[in-house]
C-alpha cells in the first residue's frame, strides 16, 4: 500500500471514529439525566442489614418534624431519645421511637443509689405502658454515679432498684436500657463504665427485659477492643450508638475506629436492633453529615 493510501485509510477510521462519538454524545445527551438519577438513587438505597437511627439531641437546631422527613430520605428507620410529646411526629413520617427516654431523672442519679430509687419507681411506672402503649419497645436508664461505691454496692443497688420496673416491663413487653458511658472524659465517676459490668448486672437481673446500649465512642475511650467485646457480649446489647473518637466527630477518615468493621461485626451476631448515629455536627450541611455517616456504616 503507499503512502497516499495510508493517509487516506488514516483520515477515513479518524472521520468514522469522531462519527460514533459524535453520535454517542447525541444519544448520552438525551439519556444522561436518567442514567445519573439511577445512579443517583442505586448509590443512595441502604443494604438493609442494619436497622439505622440518629439520636435528636444532635440536631437541636432542626425541629423534629425537619429531622424526621431528612431521616426518612436518607433510609433511616428510627429516631432515638425522644418522649411521648414527638411520639406523633415520628408516626407521622413512619418512623421508630427506636430508644425512648423521659424516665429517666439524669445521668448521675440512677438506680445505683437507693436515694433514688422511689422517684425512679414512680417515673419507670408512668412510663413504661406509655412505651407499650405506642408501639415502642426501648426505654433508656443510667447506673448514675458511683460515688465510691464498690462494684458489688453498685450491683446490689442497681439490682434493688431495677427488679420491680423489669418485672413491670416484662409485662408490658418493653426492655429497659442500661446505657454504657465513659467515666474518663465525658461522664466522670459514672458506674457503668465497662461492658463487662453492665453484663454482670444483666445476668443478674436474669431477665430479657433488661439489656445494655453498647456505645461504641464511650466504650472505645473507656475500654477499646470494640470488636472482640461486642462478640463476647452481644447477648446483653439490645442497642448501638456511634460516634467518631476523639470528640463525638462525624464518621469519616478524621476517627480512629474503622466503622465498616464494627458494623460488619454486629451484623454477623445477628443483632436485630438499632444502630443510632450519635456524633456531633460540625459540618454546616449537618444533614449531610448525617447522610454520609449512614453510608459509611451500612454494611
């Protein structure tokens, strides 16, 4: 062939290759919008292998109904730590009281001391049928401080304390909380600051009325091997919190704790509960941070 001839073969393939992108970016023009919505929407749709929820108390500048239709977008099926009053918010999107509070007096005086047990009585009383009565199945409750009790005290009392409510509670068909905090940094001189001794109390009390919300940030400062913990006492753990150490961040590569591990990790046991993002937003698109969270924990 000569040369003519290789130029000529040459330009021919070059017109017919800027053709067949010509025609392509024609046809890619009409279905563009689509293709990505679809994308869009495939990327968005969570796996359902976690039952996802976010606490309110981190969005205190969105009102409950803004949380709750953002919530319902992004695929989130509960919202955690709210009482009756924003119970009828929350049916109007659909969604969960996934852990309920408003039994509870704080976080220091709990059912560790015996000072407090008649008002918590009195609280836990009014409170649990009015979880039955909606539907709901989590309700919070706190050791509260130790405040130089033995550990022995501190399950004695909480034993004391707690017997009468979860028998009430069995009744009713709801499980009381017990939350596991940090008494290193967030919550100091808090008793139940070890999975193992929120265990303790639940064999115990010997009842499935009365589980443990494993906090995955306060338990990382507190005692850290999240996994292996999470495996050797998922039986006790009704409940899951999150958020990013050090500081209660977004999930996101800033954090120490890879969250796709741990949540694969809760899957395999077969936890059939709630998974609550509780991290603080510092992002001025907090529903976003929200949103990505999500993602980063759906496994």
């Amino acid at each position: 062939m000569s040369s003519n001839q290789n130029r000529r073969s040459a330009i021919k393939s070059m017109i017919a290759g800027t053709a067949a992108i010509g025609a392509s970016g024609v046809l890619s023009s009409f279905t563009k919008t689509e293709t990505e919505e679809q994308n869009m929407q495939a990327a968005d749709k969570l796996k359902g292998n976690i039952n996802h929820a976010v606490c309110r108390w981190c969005y205190g500048d969105i009102s409950v109904d803004q949380l709750c239709a953002a919530a319902k977008e992004i695929g989130i099926k509960g919202i955690d730590l709210v009482g009756p009053s924003d119970w009828p918010t929350l049916k109007k999107y659909g969604l969960f009281s996934s852990m309920c509070n408003g039994a509870e007096i704080n976080l220091t005086d709990g059912f560790g001391d015996k000072e407090f047990h008649a008002k918590l009585h009195e609280n836990y009383t009014k409170m649990i049928p009015l979880v039955a009565e909606a539907g709901y199945k989590n309700l919070i409750c706190f050791s509260g401080s130790r405040r130089g009790k033995t550990d022995e005290e501190g399950w004695n009392n909480c034993v004391e304390g707690l017997k009468p409510m979860v028998a009430l509670a069995e009744k009713h068909n709801v499980v009381l909380v017990m939350e596991l905090l940090n008494s290193k940094i967030d919550h100091k001189d808090y008793q139940c600051d070890r999975v193992e001794w929120g265990a303790e109390l639940c064999r115990r009390l010997g009842s499935e009325n009365f589980k443990l919300l494993y906090d995955i940030y306060h338990m990382q400062i507190d005692e850290g091997d999240v996994i292996r913990n999470i495996r050797a006492n998922y039986q006790y753990i009704a409940h899951y919190h999150t958020g990013g150490v050090p500081g209660r961040n977004e999930i996101d590569e800033t954090q120490e704790l890879y969250y796709p591990a741990i949540m694969r990790a809760i899957v395999e046991v077969g936890h059939k509960g709630f998974v609550a993002q509780e991290f603080i937003p510092k992002q001025k698109d907090k529903l976003a941070s929200l949103k990505k969270a999500v993602h980063i924990c759906d496994v």
